[in-house]
C-alpha cells in the first residue's frame, strides 16, 4: 500500500525528497568527515598558492555552518616572504578563527574572528605596497588582503616593521582573565617616526580591527615618543582606522611643534605643554574637547578639530589664555623657551634655553628658520585670544587676540588685535609659504597708545603724555624673522599730538643745568608736549628718518639717521634746541650707535669742545665769566606741528612707497 502511494506521487516530490536526503547525508558526513586528513593537501595548496611555506603542524579540524565555518589549528606555521626581516607572519600553539563561506566564491576571506594562542607575528610593509600579510605570491596586491574583525591574542609576540612610515615596534602581549574587563596586557618599545617609543597598557579581551557590529572594546595607554608623553583610557570601535575613539587623554612634551611628525598636525613651536581633555574619533573626524592645561607658564583651554576627509587636513577650533606670559610668545618667532618657561611641566626634560643660545655682535632679531613646510601640510581656521599677559617687560602688551587661517600654504593672521600699552595694535599678517623664501606682508595700526605706559620710567614717576597713533606697512620675503626684516620695504610712522609729562625727561636729554636746579628747588612741574612724530622710509631692510621730531614748550629735538635691520646697526644724531635761556647748559648733538642690542649714546665732541674751550678762556680772565660760555640763548622755534604730522604719514616716493604690498590694503594713522 506505502509503496504503491510512493509511486503515485508526483516527479517534482520525488525529486526533492531525493535532494532533502542527499544533503541530510551530506550534512551527516560533514559533521564526521575525518578534516585532518585534509591537513597535508591544504598545506601544499596555500604553500603553492602564497609562494611560502603554510603548515599546520598537528590537527586540523571544521566546523562548519551555512553562513561560516569555524577551522581550528593545532599548531601553525606560516613563513614570511622571503624579503621579509622576520621568519614568520605567523607561529603559534593554536590558532582558531571564523571564515565566511559565501564570499570564497568570489576568493574573497572574511575572518570575522582570530584568536592566536601563543602566537610569534612579524608584520611587515614596504613603500611600494608590499606587506607579509598579504596572502598571494603578489604581495602588494591589496585584494589577497584579507579582511579581519576581532583578533584575539593569548601570551605571544607581535613585530611590526615600516621603514617608509618610521615605524619599527615590538609588542608583548599577556593575557589573564583575572584583570577584569582589561585581560589583555601589552608592552611595546621600539620607534616612532623616527622617534624612540616606549608604550604599556591594557585592552579588552579581543583587539577589534574592524567594527563588524561588535561594541567598543576598552583600552588604556600610557606611551612617551621622543619627549612627547600620552596616557589615555577609553573605548575604540575598530583599530584598523581608530574610528569610535570615546577616551580622555593626557599629553604632555617639549613643544606642541614636535606633533607634526608623530601626529600630522602642524602646531607651532612652543614652551613645554601640559594638555589633557576628552578624544573622540567619528570617521574622519578627531575631536579634542574641553581642553585644559598650559604652555609653560601661561594656561590655554578651548576646543579642537581635526578633519581627515579633505585633500588637505583642516584644523579648526577656539582656545583661550586667561593669562598669558610673554616669555612663551619666543618659540613663536624662532627663540627657544626662556629658563622661567623650560621647566614648567612635570615629567618633561627641559628643551635648551635662551640663556644656553648667544648671537655673536650683540644682535638680538630671530635667526632660526621657521618651518614653511609645515604650512604646506593642511589648512586650518583657529581663534586665539589671550585675556590678560603677564611679563611684558620692553612691550606693556595687556591682552590679544588673533584669527589664523591657513588655506594652501597661505597663512594669515587676520584680525590680529593686540592690547599694548593702553592702546592697540591692530591689523594682519600674511605669510605665503608656496614661494621659497616664502613671502611675507604686514599691515598694522597703531591706535591710542600711552607714551607713559612704553616707558616705564615715566610711568612710575606718574607722568602722563597724550596718544600715540601710527602704522607698520612692511613686505619682504625671508625664511627667519631676522632674514625678513633684513630685505623689508614699506613704512613705519608713529605720530601723537598735544599732552603732557613731567619735565625730568627732557631735562636730561637738553643738558640744561640750570633747569636741573631749577626742579630740584621747585619740584616735578610739567611740560607741555605740542607734537611728536618719528616715521621711516624703509628700503631693503634700511630704515631711514623721515621725520623725527619731538617739540615740547621748552625744547625741540629733531634727529637724522638711519637703522639697519640687516646689520641691526643704529646710527643716529638728535639735535636738542632750547627754547628758552638758561645758565649751566653744554647744549650740543647727541649721538646714538651701537646695535639693537647693546646701542651706545654720547655727545659730539666738536661742539662741546667748543664751548669747553671758550670756557676755559674767559675762566683764564675771570672765573665768573666762564658762565657765559654755557649761557643757552635759545633760539629754538616751535614746530609746524600740522607739517610735522603730515610729513610723517606720507611716505617718500620709491621703493620705500612702493615697495610695502600690504596684507588688507592702505592703512593711515
């Protein structure tokens, strides 16, 4: 009866019953099919096919599913190429790993899971492509790549080698259940970018090359490169990228300058640094938020990004100095942290000082040269601003801000607003760092500032003077600030109109005697200052007086001269001309030389000769005639004022008019 309802059946259910027994028995012999007989046939396959020795030195078995099989080895030895420095990509006591069967259809391998027991890994890649864990013959072929998910490692080694990229580690991995949700231990020395490198932490219980939908695995570090010093902890998606970074961090070194060979970012030099925050990494993004710390001497907070996704990296971000020192304004311009600054940060060797670097002939202007390359490397848009700066000895800055952009080897600081001496100087600095030697321009206004403030001898015996307003027009093209300034043109121009101070100064610069005790006996009383300006033609780093002149109700000093900014020379003569008659005055030209940083000052000696001689005759008569030698007639006239200004903002014709391309256009006082 069972056999004659088998019969009536139709051909298609007989056909698929036929299929569902087959694969039952299929799947029966599967599940018992001896693997390791397979051991020596697939390990003269993947030799063959890889061009290097594969052995799986002891059991090979399968177990296998519809989507993925899982292949464990007992034992595995799988050689390196033959240009390769280590022996072997692989040797462990055990290996176990997960493969996705479909995608071998198409001879692509997907290991969503390794995990190593014991392993020995030498890792290796070339500039030209070539790396040891590729598995063809054709090692720099990234299809034979395969495609790796979590990776977990028992007590073993791992070496990594890339000369091109700087990089030449060694880790030793120990992993122990008993650590909690870090198991997995590693140490690591070796370089960095050229950099030696030092590293120890731990890890969850799996290394997660790639996401695969896994969570973020913990992690921890604590690492130092060269000078550079990290400790961090958080949590990491996938390492193959470092994408889902989630961690706080603490960073600590010489100079944030030192990042951009390690990192990519190009910082500017600075005095040691102390940072710590909150990471975050989405995809080409990098976040550091909530920043807090200090360079040297002075703190700095904000925010950062750094976007990976351009043709160019861009940086961008918004950081803030409640206070500010000066000295850490060095590092800036090429000067190496003064010795208050160098030893601010813990843990951190000071970098050499200014006190450990002598410039030969007493010249004081930046030689070192500023690293332009690094403008080439990204693009950035990031605000500064410094509420309060502290140590300002020879310039009386008391805030500043400034906007730097960055755009194809473009720099500009613009607006740069400095508060300096009651005032500001205001404006924009633009840096072309595609030329060699890059081209630079400056365009700033000076607005308001206080001549008691410039010169803390005044202020301190509680004088007062009116404003000072002027202008800095300069271009040229340079490689140090030295350099630059040595081949500038422009214009330079500083005027103040009516105010007033106390009458010691000019008392002092105008040699009259009787004025002298006249202050004595009488006390502090002021002077009048009708008008003052000192402006410059500047041509090929040569500075030469324009206007010079200072009148007040009882002098007029004009001067002439020229200063060298290539040389750093002075040499300059101030003519003092008294505007009433007194006794006791040696009147006569004042000579100011020297350089920058050691200027000399003196009286002409023709003049004073002169009138010393003549006092030593009538002395020969009469003793009290002598007197009438140092009698100042005074014959000094007030200034055209209206002139003198006039004359001081408006530069010559020439190269000196010219030759000052400015950074935002025509700027006036």
């Amino acid at each position: 009866m069972a056999t004659n309802i088998f019969r009536t059946r139709p051909l298609w259910q007989k056909l698929l019953g036929s299929v569902v027994l087959l694969f039952a028995v299929l799947v029966v012999v599967l599940m018992f099919f001896p693997w390791d007989v397979l051991r020596e046939p697939l390990n003269r396959y993947v030799s063959e096919k890889t061009g290097r020795k594969f052995e799986i030195t002891r059991r090979l078995d399968v177990g296998l599913g519809w989507r993925q099989a899982t292949v464990k080895f007992d034992g595995i030895e799988f050689a390196n190429p033959d240009w390769a420095r280590d022996p072997y990509l692989v040797k462990a006591d055990r290996a176990e790993f997960d493969i996705r069967i479909w995608p071998l259809i198409g001879s692509k391998i997907v290991i969503p899971r390794l995990a190593l027991f014991s392993p020995t890994v030498g890792l290796q890649m070339e500039a030209d492509g070539r790396r040891t864990w590729a598995l063809g013959k054709d090692t720099s072929d990234s299809g034979t790549v395969p495609d790796i998910g979590l990776i977990q490692v028992d007590t073993g080694a791992v070496d990594f080698l890339a000369k091109h990229l700087g990089v030449d580690i060694h880790a030793d991995l120990s992993y122990d259940s008993g650590r909690g949700e870090m198991p997995l231990d590693y140490r690591i020395k070796g370089r960095y970018k050229g950099q030696p490198l030092t590293a120890n932490g731990r890890a969850g219980n799996v290394l997660q090359i790639s996401a695969a939908g896994a969570p973020p695995f913990p992690v921890e570090i604590n690492a130092a490169a060269g000078q550079t010093k990290l400790k961090a902890a958080g949590t990491v998606a996938a390492l193959s990228d470092l994408d889902g970074v989630d961690a706080t961090f603490d960073i600590r070194g010489q100079t944030l300058g030192a990042l951009y060979p390690l990192l990519g970012i190009a910082l500017p030099q600075t005095s040691p640094y102390a940072l710590s925050g909150k990471l975050g990494k989405r995809g080409k993004l990098w976040e550091a938020n909530a920043l807090k710390g200090k360079l040297g001497l002075s703190d700095i907070s904000g925010d950062m990004k750094f976007d990976q996704a351009g043709k160019l990296p861009h940086l961008s971000g918004d950081l803030r100095s409640r206070v500010m020192d000066m000295d850490d304004l060095g590092p800036l311009i090429g000067l190496p942290p003064t010795a208050r600054t160098a030893n601010t940060v813990e843990g951190v060797a000071p970098p050499p000082t200014v006190t450990q670097v002598k410039r030969p002939g007493g010249k004081v202007l930046p030689t070192a040269p500023l690293d332009f390359e690094r403008l080439r490397a990204m693009n950035a848009d990031v605000k500064y601003t410094a509420d309060k700066i502290q140590n300002v000895r020879d310039i009386p800055l008391d805030r500043g801000s400034v906007q730097v952009k960055l755009a194809d080897g473009v720099l500009t600081l613009d607006p740069l607003d400095l508060g300096v001496a009651g005032g500001k100087l205001a404006g924009a600095i633009r840096i072309d760092a595609s030329k060699n030697p890059a081209d630079i321009r400056a365009s700033l206004d000076v607005r308001a500032m206080q001549l008691a403030r410039l010169i803390p001898k005044l202020e301190t015996t509680g004088n007062s003077v009116g404003r000072l307003d002027g202008r800095v027009n300069l271009s040229g093209s340079g490689s140090t600030v030295a350099n630059w300034l040595g081949g500038v043109s422009g214009d330079v121009a500083i005027i103040s109109g009516r105010g007033q101070f106390g009458n010691l100064l000019p008392v002092f610069a105008t040699l009259v005697g009787g004025d002298i005790i006249k202050f004595l006996l009488r006390g502090d009383r002021n002077v009048e200052l009708r008008c003052a300006a000192i402006a410059f033609d500047v041509n090929k780093g040569l500075m030469t007086g324009r206007t010079l002149v200072l009148d007040t109700t009882n002098a007029v000093f004009t001067a002439t001269g020229q200063a060298n900014l290539a040389t750093e020379g002075l040499d300059f003569v101030v003519r003092p001309e008294p505007k009433s008659k007194s006794i006791l005055s040696i009147r006569t030209p004042l000579v100011v030389g020297g350089t920058f940083g050691a200027p000399r000052g003196g009286l002409q000696v023709t003049p004073l000769a002169e009138r010393g001689l003549a006092a030593l005759a009538l002395g020969a008569i009469n003793p009290l005639l002598a007197l009438a030698a140092t009698i100042e007639t005074g014959p000094g006239e007030d200034a055209d004022c209206k002139g003198v200004l006039a004359d001081a903002n408006k530069p010559t014709a020439g190269a000196a008019a010219n030759g000052a391309a400015r950074a935002k256009g025509a700027k006036q006082p």
